[in-house]
C-alpha cells in the first residue's frame, strides 16, 4: 500500500458542508476536526506537519521568520529557500528519514512550499518565471487544475510510495473575497472535484491523509499595531503580518509596557509573552505575541497608514486564535486508526509508521495507526 498527504490551504471545516465528495470520504473513513497552530500560519503549520516537532524546534514561527540579531527576515519565497528547506527549518522532514530506508517520495505544490522539498521528485509551480497566477499565492482556482494534473503525472510516471500534494487557491480566494463568498466557494468545488478524480485513479493502490493548515474568518478592518506603538513612545524592530502577529521590539526591556498598551489596543483579543507559549518558545520568536478579534488583522505593509482603516482590499484573513480559523478537518481513508482523538503533530508519526520506520523522540504526537 502508498500514502497520499493531500493540504488544502486554508480549508477551515466550515466548509465541508460545500465538499460532497470529501464529506462522504470523511464518513466512510476517519474524521477529526482538530485545532490548527498558533499563529495560525501556511509556513509555520506545513513545517510543523511535515517534521512532527513544535515550531520551538524547527524555528518557523511564522511565514519563515525574522532573526533580530542579523536583522534578516527568512522568507519561504525566496528561490534558495524553495529548493534548501534546511536554510530555514532546524528539525529533519519527515521525508529526510524515509528516503534513507528507500521510500520513494513525489510531490506538488500551489507554491514553494520548501516542507514539501527534498524528495525524489517535485513538480513546482512557475512561481519564479514572472508568470502572475503563480507569483500571487493562491488567488486563483485554476492553478488548482494545474496542481490536479500534476498530482496525477506523477502517479502515473512516478507511482512514488507516498505523494505530497497541496491546494492553494482555497487560501487564496478566501483572502480575495471572504470565507464562504462565490469566490472563495468556485476554490472549494474545484478542490473537492480534483481530490474525487484522485481518489477514483489511487484508491486501489494509495490510503489518503487530508487536512487543512487553518481556516480563515472575514475581516473589515485592518490595525498597524507599529503606528499605535510608536504613537505611545515604543518602537519596533519588527512585526509581522496577519490575524496573529509576532512583535520584536527595539528595546526588549520594554516588553511589559508594550504588553499593556497592546492589550488596550484595536482589533487585540489576546496578548501573550513568548515564554507563555511554550511551543513558540524559540530564540527567534517576538518578544511579544498578539492575536486579532473578529473582524481584525495587523497590517504593516506599505498600504497601511495610520493606526487603522478599512480593509477593502483584504476580506478574509487567518493567523488569530478564533475559532473559524482555529477549527481544521483531518481525514484519513484507508488507514486502521486507533483512536478517538488527533492533532496535527500525529501526521508525521503516523506516517513515519505507515513504512515501518520508528518516529524521532522529539515529535510530539503520537500515531494514529
Ligand atoms: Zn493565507
């Protein structure tokens, strides 16, 4: 028997009720609806899944990370990065022990997705040819089609023993027009069309492990917690993007003051210290932890002037600790599971289990299997 690990980027479990063919696969088979990871991020999650260790260890605390002593912040987008995960993530993949006892490994991915490296053979996306349904993450349901044929090439030329394959444009649609909108829902049914054509060509041969990253929640207004900071007297080095954001302030000894004002600030719901997150605990973490409301995001681009303003070009986001994010399905068909509960960090062990090879003492789940 072979495995398939299917991503479908952003798919919080609201939208099951849209995926009959994935709803009846749940049913036949097992189904969890488990808890994505704070922040809850595409990097920080994928690089959890694929190593089974806490984002403390493989130091993707975010979208890549920032390191505040070189002041260089590592992105999952850089073409380096792509084609090296190990210039970014700090734990072996789960594919880095099965290729050593001969496992053969494919994969495809929506975008460079550097935990789905290092395998035999990797389909990626023209994401660094200019072509522009590639250079935007997501953003389009057709690159699905794309990701599809893919998948489906490399079953047929490759028959790898275990097959990664990751949707983006549910992701992406959500972010351009809102979870649950016309948009985000032509993402949904293409998605669930694709995994129904690859689960008719694999079923005999391959069991399947799905799940989703995290979902996303609407969003209307955006809040650029730097401006707020600065505007009470304390500067940042950094803070990042999203519905969870890390904070890296100029003066770390600043940290409880910052954390006051943060709580009082717009679109805040919780404020953590990083030593209060025990997973995030790493040295390249902020120093300070902020997860929206509904309703929010933290913005520090360019467009984002001022303390806040409306979020017109944004509709949905993810990142925050709020339930329609947090909330993700975990499905697996074919498998002899053994339990009544499951995480996320039970992926990699239980793969690891699938081919026979005992998972490392710092993973943190348990297999299913
Ligand atoms: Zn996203």
């Amino acid at each position: 028997m072979k495995l398939a690990l299917i991503s479908i980027d952003g798919n919080g479990v609201y939208n099951l009720k849209h995926m009959p063919f994935l709803s009846e696969l749940a049913e036949e088979g097992h189904y969890f609806v488990v808890d994505s990871i704070f922040p809850t991020l595409t990097d920080l999650v994928h690089t959890t899944v694929m190593t089974g260790v806490e984002p403390r260890i493989h130091w993707v605390v975010e979208n890549g990370y920032y390191d505040r002593l070189s002041g260089v912040r590592v992105k999952f987008y850089e073409y380096e990065v792509a084609f090296n995960p190990h210039r970014v993530i700090k734990a072996p993949l789960i594919q880095d022990l099965l290729r050593q006892k001969g496992v053969r490994i494919a994969s495809v991915s929506g975008y460079t997705m550097p935990p789905f490296s290092n395998v035999d053979v990797r389909i990626f996306p023209p994401f660094f040819s200019g072509d522009e349904l590639y250079r935007k993450h997501g953003r389009d349901w057709k690159k699905d089609i794309w990701v599809l044929n893919s998948a489906l090439y490399l079953y047929e030329e490759c028959k790898p023993d275990l097959l990664l394959i990751h949707f983006a444009s549910v992701d992406g649609m959500q972010h351009d027009h809102g979870p649950e909108s016309k948009g985000a829902l032509k993402a949904v049914e293409t998605v669930d069309s694709a995994i129904r054509t690859l689960w008719e060509r694999l079923k005999r041969e391959y069991a399947f492990i799905i799940f989703a990253d995290h979902g996303q929640e609407e969003v209307h207004t955006w809040v650029n917690l730097r401006e707020y900071l600065k505007s009470h007297g304390i500067e940042v080095l950094r803070i990042s993007s999203g519905g969870g954001v890390h904070v890296y302030l100029k003066d770390p000894n600043e940290s409880e003051d910052a954390y006051l004002l943060l709580r009082r600030a717009p679109g805040v719901k919780a404020v953590f210290f990083r030593e209060d997150l025990p997973h995030l605990n790493a040295p390249v973490s902020g120093d300070l932890i902020v997860s929206a409301k509904e309703g929010y995001w933290f913005c520090h681009h360019r467009e984002c002037r001022g303390i806040k303003g409306k979020s017109y070009w944004v509709k949905g986001m993810h990142g925050s600790l709020n339930e329609k994010v947090l909330r993700v399905p975990l499905i697996i068909w074919g498998l002899d599971v053994k339990r009544d509960e499951a995480t996320l960090y039970d992926i990699a062990p239980t793969i690891l289990e699938f081919f026979g090879i005992q998972k490392r003492a710092e993973m943190k789940g348990i297999s299913l299997i």
